[in-house]
C-alpha cells in the first residue's frame, strides 16, 4: 500500500500534476540532494523521505506507518528517491534549457587615461608604479587599487586622470587627498593627480560611485555630476547618476553633505538621507541605505522595484543587451541576490516570482511576461 501510494506521488510530479507544495518540497529535497553529492546512505534517506511526508499537506502519517521498520523503509525509499531524483532532474533540465549560454558576471576592470592621452587597462597592468605625472606617483596594488602618492611636497599642476569602468566592471581608486572612491560599471571619474595648490578638491562624476572623503575643512570636497554638485568635508556617500535612470540620487551614509543645483536649489542632508533630483525638482527623504549601498557590497537589492528598473541594472553589470516583448508587467518586485551570480540564477530567482519570464540568446535577454 505503502509502495504504490509513493510510486503515484512521483508519478503525479513527472506527468506534472503535483500540487504546488508538493512540487516545492520534492525540488527542494532534490536539491537538498545535490548539495550533499548525492548522500544515498540508508540513514540518510530515511530522514529526508520522513521529512518529505511530515510536510507534505494531507499526507500526515499516511504513506509510512510507524511499523515500518527501519531497514525496509530504508530500501524503500531509495529506490523511490532515486526514480525521484531522475524525474526532477530532467524537469529542471529542462526548465534550464533558455540558460544554455551562460553569461557570467561583472569583474574588477577599467582603464585609466593620463593627462597625456595615454590609456592604460588596469586589469592587465602589472602590479606597482604606472606612471608619474605632477609630482605623484600612480601605483597599483596586488588588491587591484589604483593609488596616488604624492612624491613632491611642492607639486602643483592641473593635470587630470580618468578611471572608465565599462559595462561589466568596477574598480576602487585613492586619490591624492587620501579619499577612497569606489566605481560602479559604466562609470567615470575624473580628478586631478594633486590637489595641491587648490581651493577646493573637485572631481567629476558619471554613473555611480560609493566615497569616502578624507576629512579637511579647509578644503572641500566637491564631486560634480550632469546635473547637480555634492559638497563636503569628509563623509561617506553613494551618487547614482546614470544617464538612462529617470533621477540623479545622492544617499548618505555618515557626515553632512550639501546637494546644489544650478538652479540655486539646495538641500542638505543627514546620514540616513536621501536627495532624489528628478524633473529638476530636488527632493529629500529617508534613504534606504542597504538597497544605495548593495552594489558595492556586492549584490544586488530590490525593493519594490519594476522590472525595466533591475534590467537595466543587469545590463551595466552583466554587459547583456535586453529588449521586451508584449506587455511588461509594472509590479513591484522584493529581492537581495549576489552579483558574482552568473546572469541564470538572478533571472531564474525573478522568475520565481511569476510575474516575467527571460530568453537568452548570446548576450541578449528578452523580458517577457
């Protein structure tokens, strides 16, 4: 009875008629499975079948009675599991067939371009002195930074460095003052090889970009973007200023910082706060400061986020082009992954909420619903 009840619960998965719970807990022990290279020892395939049963809905105690024994519920269900286990492995097959090209993640890559025109790719520099340009040497450490030390107390000059970062990179810079810039894919900064001699520490910004400024209240640091500047002595910050996003937003994490427009619109804010320029309008609110800061962390948060909004962060991340078919749904979707996901995992976790489905082609990724 108890045999034949089992053998029609995995063929109810196969033929696809399961329940939605009793298909999520068969793929989850699945892939429980998989995860422990396939443990098929007797204790262990006990344990997981009697989890199975206890948490499947309606099924309390129905298929294993107590009286089984050991052994032969032991022999039992690893023969069952293993019929199991080649019906789900072939249903995820094939639910995995669209991600048959993988497209792997973004990586620390950039190029530097001197003063004098001269373009250096950081990823494949060698470690140690670039070049020196205004009394300041440029070196790369085996951590993959770019740093500015000042080899000339007396150094002045206006010569200017850009970092570029393409879609698919990111990469960390010290300035000369010491301040610490991270930049996210499709970046630039601009900036000076030495402040010396200056009023005030101005760099130039497009993209995004996470700083921490060396604290110096003589001299201000200020980092000026398409449509706005940001003003400070020494905080910690985040600026998305992207071209395609509908608003510039500046989050800060600690300090002060004054955000102005060429308006003459100002606003300043606290830690915590967030400055949103939209419609040339400057507005402030409360920020949430994980989902500003995840890129840097390392992965990607989505609170109510719309689908047009997290694919155009994964096509700056992930170097993919996308385009949409028929009508995209507006649904707000709630989400934390890691970047260092190959592309399939971030989109087989959206599509688990239902509300879109992706093809992929080479690096195009069509959104559908």
């Amino acid at each position: 009875m108890e045999k034949e009840a089992l053998r029609n619960l995995f063929k109810k998965y196969h033929e696809g008629t399961c329940t939605e719970e009793e298909k999520a807990l068969l793929e989850a022990w699945y892939l429980e499975y998989n995860e422990h290279e396939l443990d098929i020892s007797p204790q262990k395939i006990n344990a997981i079948g009697n989890r199975i049963w206890r948490e499947l809905p309606g099924n309390h105690h129905s298929f294993l009675r107590i009286g089984l024994k050991l052994a032969a519920a032991a022999v039992l269900l690893g023969f069952l599991i293993s019929v199991c286990l080649k019906f789900i492995h072939i249903s995820i097959e094939k639910k995995q067939a669209s991600y048959t090209h993988e497209i792997l993640p973004g990586s620390d890559n950039a190029i530097l371009t001197l003063a004098n025109g001269k373009k250096i790719n950081l990823n494949n520099a060698v470690n140690g002195q670039l070049a020196i340009q205004s009394g300041t040497q440029i070196l790369k450490t085996s951590g993959g930074q770019i740093i500015y030390k000042i080899t000339d107390a007396i150094s002045t000059g206006n010569a200017t460095n850009t970092i570029n970062t393409p879609n698919g990179g990111q990469w960390q810079v010290i300035l000369p003052d010491g301040t610490k810039a991270w930049l996210n894919a499709a970046s630039s900064l601009a900036y000076p090889t030495t402040f010396t001699g200056q009023q005030n520490r101005t760099v130039q910004l497009s993209g995004e970009a996470y700083f921490e400024v060396a604290k110096d209240k003589f001299h201000p640091f200020i980092v000026k973007t398409r449509k706005e500047e940001v003003t400070v002595l020494g905080t910690h910050f985040n600026i998305n200023s992207y071209a395609d996003e509908p608003s510039v937003k500046t989050t800060l994490a600690e300090g002060h910082v004054k955000v102005s427009l060429p308006s003459g619109q100002t606003k300043f804010l606290l830690p915590g706060q967030q400055a949103d320029l939209k419609n040339n309008q400057l507005s402030v609110s409360v920020a949430n400061i994980e989902e500003a800061l995840a890129w840097k962390n390392g992965y990607f948060r989505f609170n109510d986020e719309n689908i047009q909004s997290i694919m155009r962060k994964l096509s700056r991340w992930y170097n993919i082009e996308v385009q949409y078919d028929g009508n995209i749904p507006t649904d707000g979707m709630n989400g934390k992954i890691s970047r260092f996901k190959n592309i399939s995992q971030v989109l087989k976790a959206l599509e688990a909420t239902k509300t879109v489905h992706f093809k992929v082609e080479g690096r195009r990724v069509t959104v559908m619903k």
